[in-house]
C-alpha cells in the first residue's frame, strides 16, 4: 500500500508525502499494536472511537516520520484498497477531518519519499506527545506472537496443507482410540488430567524435545497431535476455555474478529492474555502463546471446536 510520489496532506504546518495508510478500527486494525482494538489505540494515544481513524504514514518535507491521524475511514479505506489493486490513488484527506498529527511511525515503513532526506524521527517540539516507534519484533512476545498469527492467516492453505488426517491421531506409543484432536474440549480435559501427572516427568520432557515444532517465524512444520502439546497440552486447553469464556462475558471489542474465506467459512482471529489462535469455521485452529516462542499448536476439528467457532464468529465484529 503506498501512495504516488506527488501526494501530500498539511500537517504539523508541513507538506506531508504520504508513504502509506492503515484502518484502526474495531474489525480491522494492526495487530501488532495490541490484541484488542482499545489497546491498539492506547498505543498510539487515542481513545477508542466507535468508527475508527484511518492512520496515514509519511514525511515531511525534512523527511521527518509523522503519523496523521483522520476521522475520514472510509476515505483511507477507499485508498487503500486502491492500491491494492496497482492504482494511483491521491490521498489528501480535509483539514478538517484530522485528528493528531503525531511524530514517528507506529509501524515499520521499508519506502521513503523521493527528494526528502532519510526518514528519521522529528525534533522534540512541545504538544505533539511521545515519540511513536514501532513494537520491537526483534525478540518473541506479544507484538511477534500476534505477527505470527497474521501470517498463519494470511497463508492459510499453506500453513494447512502441512497437516493431513494422520496428523490428528492418537500419540506415539498410546493404545486406543484417539482422543479426537484438542479441539474436543472434553476429550482434551479428560486426555490431559490424566497425563498431568505425566507432564512434569522426564519421559515427557524427552518426548516432546524430540518431536517437530512448528515456528511462526521460521515457516517450519507445526506440531501435530503426536506431540504431548496436543491433545493434553495444559496452556492450549486455557486457551481453548479463554475463548469460550468469550461467549459468556464478551471481551474488549476487537478481541475477536471475523473475515472473508473462501466458500461458506469465515477466517476467525482471537486473542487473549499471551495467546492468539486463528481458525477456519469450516476447519481447525491455531494456536500461538507468548510462553512458547516460535510455536505453533494445531487444534483438530473434534466434536466441541465447530460449535465454539460458530458461536465466536457471531460475537467477532466484521469488516464494514
């Protein structure tokens, strides 16, 4: 998403050259920035408006970065969707619709504007407030856990297609029926209290030290169910019993979101306290935690994790 070289909005009493612009609203805003829509707000400042703000990156004419925050969404979003399609767009939003000017980027920005020095963070001045700088992503936390999430779900069928039936069967070295995946709730609870004596022995340790991780960083192979994470995986099941909490007590708007996918399904996004999970309606879940860095948790399609999906889908808030 970019603008053309010539586009600019006043600013900060300056030209700004528009690089790019994102949504920040209750359905779609950068995750990165925080697991709701209320916190990635807090993130930059600004209270959590029922419609949104469109934020729009660029430099000013000494190439210093600045934020220009507007009030006009669907003005940014016509813009954006613009470019998505490799057409110029002028993006120069009314004076009268901005919001804040406010200095740095809240995210990475990898163009520049041609004719201006380098991006680099403006002067201090007086009523702008704090310096934005994007979350460091350098090291697994919060701000890489949600990324991960995003690629998982931008790249759905490739991350799906690691996965076949022989994934979800029962655990190397057990007798009986699989326990249906750890999407089966009930299954899980009843698979993990009885392994939970287990999960502190060695045994367990060497097992799961020996057994393929997947990396939401790496784009290597998730775990299957033959770990000892799935289906007796004691974080996952939080996880799993977080989200349908959600149906009872609904969380901060934003926490869950629903999006396009192809045929009848929805892509579902949910996020939580040190956990994110993406899932198809029509398919199963994954699950990224901040404790597990680079991992990622495949969540079978047992006989509870349709029904939750379904029920969190109605609650998601969806793109206008």
């Amino acid at each position: 998403m970019a603008g053309t070289d010539e586009e600019a909005v006043t600013a900060a009493d300056d030209a700004l050259y528009v690089l790019t612009a994102v949504l920040l609203t209750p359905a779609q805003f950068p995750s990165v920035l925080g697991d709701d829509y209320p916190e990635a707000c807090a993130a930059l400042g600004l209270a959590p408006a029922a419609d949104g703000y469109g934020l729009v990156l660029g430099q000013d004419g000494a190439g210093a970065r600045w934020t220009v925050v507007v009030d006009d969404v669907s003005l940014v979003a016509v813009a954006i969707a613009s470019w998505d399609c490799g057409m110029e767009y002028d993006l120069s939003p009314d004076e009268r619709t901005v919001v804040a000017a406010l200095p740095g980027w809240p995210l990475a920005v990898a163009v520049a504007a041609p004719g201006v020095p380098a991006p680099h963070d403006p002067a201090p001045e007086a009523g702008y407030g704090p310096l934005l700088v994007p979350p460091d992503t350098s090291t697994w936390g919060p701000a890489q856990r949600r990324l991960g999430a995003d690629e998982i779900a931008l790249r759905w069928t490739a991350w799906r297609e690691q996965l076949d039936d022989d994934a979800f069967a029962a655990p190397r070295g057990r007798s009986g029926d699989a326990p249906g995946a750890s999407g089966d709730a009930g299954a899980a609870d009843r698979e993990a209290d009885a392994g939970a004596a287990r999960e502190d022995g060695q045994d367990d340790r060497a097992r799961e030290s020996d057994q393929g991780r997947g990396s939401a960083t790496g784009g290597g192979t998730p775990s299957g169910p033959g770990d000892e994470a799935l289906p007796g995986h004691r974080a996952v099941r939080r996880v799993l019993a977080e989200a349908r909490a959600y149906l009872d007590s609904p969380p901060p708007v934003g926490r869950v979101r629903s999006s396009f996918a192809p045929g009848e399904a929805r892509t579902l996004r949910a996020d939580g306290p040190g956990w994110s999970m993406v899932a198809r309606t029509d398919d199963i879940a994954f699950v990224l935690l901040d404790e597990e860095p680079g991992e990622v948790h495949p969540v079978g399609r047992g006989p509870e994790l349709p029904g939750l999906l379904q029920a969190l889908d109605k609650l998601a808030v969806r793109p206008s």
